[in-house]
C-alpha cells in the first residue's frame, strides 16, 4: 500500500530511510499496516548515535509498556548488555541527551533502569487516520505476521488449529463451554487477522459410557416429539433422571453388600453394567446401538450451530469423541507399549509419570490409565489418537486447546505423552489455554445454569467487536 500522508514522509525523511531500507534493517516490520513500527524505528534511530548501540539491536529491545503511566513503549536498558555500566545512570543520560523538540515523540523519561517513551498524540492522530481510511476494513490486521516466511509471501501461511467451545452432547453448554467459546473464537480471529490459515474445530464430548447410559434412558422415558423440538433440553433431562437412578441403585446394592449380601447379580444387571454393554455395542459399531446416539449427536450439532450463529461462530470442522477410531487408538497403544510408555496394571494399561520422569515433575503428573481392564479406551487415550490424527490431516504450525484449568492436568499429561513418544516436536507446537472454574455446577447434579441471556448480549457484542 502506497505511503500517502505527510507525517510518515516526514518520518522516512528525518531517519534518511526508504521502505526499501526499513525492510532490509527492520524485517519483522511493516510500517505500512503498523504506524508504530515507524515510531519504534524512529526511536531506535535517534537513540543509536546517543548510546553507541546498533539501531537494529535498540529495535529489537524496545517493547510495549503495561500501563499507559509508563509510556506507550519501554526501553529495559539492562537488555542491551552494556558491559560496566550501571542502567539508570545510561537512562538518566540518554534521556538529557535526546533531541528537544522531535516531532514524534516526547522527549524519553528515565525510570529506573527504563526509559519511557510518548508519542505525541496530535502527528500520530494525523498518520493514523489517512491510514484507517486506507485501510478500511484491513485495518488493525497484519497479514505478514503469519507468514511462514516474512521475506517470502510464496511460501504461505502458518497454520494453527484452534479447539474450542467442544461441549458435550446431551448436557448443556454450560457457562465453562461458553468461557471456551468466547475465547476460542476470540483468539481464532486473532489469528486470522494476524495473517495465519485458520482451523476451528470443535471436540464434542459425544462418546463414552455416559451415551450407552443415555440410550437406555431414551428406551425407558423418550419422547419423539420433544427430542425434535429441543434435543440439547430433552437429552438433558433424560440424563439427569437416568443418572439419578443409577446412583440410587449403587447406593442400594452398596448397603446390600454391608450387610453381606450378594451382590454380584445385582451388580451385573445394573444400569451402570447396561450402560457399558450398550457402549461396548457402540464400539463395536453395532448400527442398532449407534443408530440413536448418532441421531442424538446429529440433532445437538444443528441446535449448536443455531446457537453459534447467534455469536456470529462458525467451525470448520465439528470432531468429536467419537470420531477416534478404535484403529487409530489401537495404533497408538502398540506405539506406546513399544517405546515403554505404557505398562499393565491388574489388567488395565497406565502411564505411570512417576517412574518414567524423575523428580517433581513426574510426581505431579501422577499416573494415567490408558486403557481399563474391561478394554475400553478413556477420554485420555482418544485426545492422543486425536491429537496425532489431527497433525496428519493439517500440519499445523501450532495448535491451541481453549479447555478449563480444571482439565490442566489432563493436558499435560496428554502434552506429554506425545513428548515421551518421541514427537517433541509436535508437543512443542501444542497449548493449553486455560481459564478458571465456574463453581458450583454439575451436570449430573442437574445443578447446571443455562445461560441463555448471556448468549444474547453476547452475540450481540460479538456482532460489534468482531475482529474478523
Ligand atoms: N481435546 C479436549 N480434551 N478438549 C476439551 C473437551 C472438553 C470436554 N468436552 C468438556 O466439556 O469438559
């Protein structure tokens, strides 16, 4: 975009620089999208002679400041490494040394061991709006920030899967899922403004037990027409009810066995039992057992899906729980075993951190099942086959899970295990962002707040604020 208002001439003037020369010193800028790239160059520029230091070096230490008070940028002097000088004493001269009457930017303030700078309000103003109006809806984006090569367009943008939102079918999207949401979407645009090739994905929690559970109580208690007319409710309800049963009837035969009975019978024919056989049908793709769930599944991603169109979301792709295949997991526990990751216990297969990693960080990760005795995979085993299935398909350059900090464990240990299976480098491009606990709710409990109205105001804002 060709430079056209007077001030940034003015600035290539006084720092004797063309657009050429600042891509050549400067390359991670691009002062033709970002005015303050200018100013950073300008202030590196001027300091350059004073201090002795190379402007390009000056450039690279100059950050942002966290709070207005301290300047709209910052200079840590100890981060040039000037040897035998004493940081405040260069800030104190640096700063009486600087020209009086820039036209840019005040004259710096030392603090410290800091220099603060300002920029003057009224030639910014007026290089800024010319630029808006340029712009128009680009403005605020950098598109080069997310090449995989800022010197060379051609070879494309980085790629970044964001996860988010990811709730589970048949409970309600509760104020966590929306927290995810808001996030996930937020840093998504981010992202996308910033010039990388964007994957959202929703994980749905769409598999598990808990829907052979669910399936039983769609058999008892079901109703076709409120199914249709509000899946996530209906389910919901059916959820909470059957759920209450089963742990009433563990209860039951629990008080049964202190008083030394036998229970075994009991036990093999509790809905708890009922609802693992159905799930085990369901892994093993029995089309009569999966005919429901998926139809429960199918009818929860279009009321999502209104839902998130009121937030102005959408996914590129809705993934899931279920979409791990037993193949893939079988793949990846061979893996495992082989490299001695995993090891059996009575039965059941773990990852036991404590003996693989010393020390404290071991410690903290505990131990992991990855496989129960019955054979079943667990909501760890999937997020592993799903993590390695997903770089498959998409390379990404990074990816980022916007989950609960209650889940931080889980992360870690997943992060982990794809460390210890010898993707280090796929680790490193993984990232958990997390936020806090909403207290006080659970689904099974049926304690869980809707939030609805938030939803409202929300998409409304979001309307607003959209990034991109
Ligand atoms: N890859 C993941 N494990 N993502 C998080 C999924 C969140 C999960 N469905 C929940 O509601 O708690």
């Amino acid at each position: 975009m060709a430079l056209e208002n007077k001030i940034d001439q003015i600035l290539l003037k006084l720092d004797n620089l063309t657009l050429e020369s600042i891509a050549e010193k400067y390359p991670t800028t691009h002062p033709n999208v970002n005015p303050y790239d200018f100013y950073r160059i300008h202030i590196s520029e001027i300091l350059a002679p004073i201090t002795g230091v190379a402007s390009e070096k000056i450039h690279s230490v100059i950050q942002w400041t966290n709070a207005l008070d301290k300047g709209d940028f910052t200079l840590p002097i100890p981060a040039l490494r000037i040897k035998g000088a004493k940081p405040d004493a260069l800030g104190t001269e640096w700063a009486a040394k600087f020209p009086e009457d820039d036209p840019l930017i005040e004259k710096p303030v030392a603090a410290g061991s800091f220099l603060s700078f300002f920029v003057k309000g009224g030639p910014l103003s007026q290089s800024l709006i010319p630029m808006i109006r340029n712009l128009g809806e680009e403005y605020g984006r950098n598109r080069f920030l997310g090449l995989k090569d800022p010197k060379d367009p051609s070879k494309g943008k980085k790629r970044i899967v964001v996860e988010f939102s990811s709730p589970n079918i048949a409970k309600p999207f509760h104020a966590g899922h929306l927290r995810s949401t808001i996030i996930g979407s937020f840093l998504a645009n981010l992202y996308e403004g910033a010039g990388w090739d964007v994957i959202r994905i929703n994980y749905l929690g769409d598999w598990g037990k808990q829907y052979g559970l669910l399936a039983l109580a769609y058999e008892r208690y079901g109703d076709e027409e409120a199914l249709k007319k509000d899946p996530i409710d209906h389910l919901f309800r059916l959820y909470v009810r059957i759920n209450a049963e089963k742990e009433e009837e563990l209860a039951a035969i629990e008080a049964k066995k202190k008083e030394g009975q036998d229970v075994t019978e009991l036990l093999a024919n509790s809905l708890d039992e009922q609802a693992r056989r159905y799930f085990r049908k369901m892994t093993d793709r029995d089309e009569k057992a999966l005919a429901l769930w998926k139809r429960f599944r199918d009818l929860s991603i279009v009321r999502y899906k209104a839902t998130y169109a009121r937030l102005n979301i959408k996914f590129d792709e809705y993934s899931g729980e279920s979409q791990v295949s037993e193949e893939a997991m079988e793949k990846v526990a061979k893996e495992m075993a082989e490299k001695g990751i995993t090891r059996e216990d009575q039965g059941a297969v773990l990852v036991d951190f404590t003996e693989l990693i010393p020390g404290k960080e071991g410690k903290r990760l505990g131990r992991a099942v990855v496989r129960k005795r019955d054979g079943t995979a667990l909501y760890l085993t999937r997020d592993i086959a799903e993590l390695l299935g997903r770089y498959e398909k998409y390379k990404f350059d990074h990816m980022i899970y916007v989950v609960a900090s209650q889940q931080d464990l889980h992360l870690q240990q997943l992060f982990k295990i794809i460390e210890l299976l010898g993707y280090k480098d796929i680790a490193a491009r993984c990232q958990h962002i997390n936020f806090g606990l909403v207290l006080g709710m659970s689904t099974r409990k049926g304690t869980v707040k809707l939030y609805v109205s938030p939803f409202y105001t929300l998409a409304h804002a979001n309307n607003i604020t959209q990034l991109g």
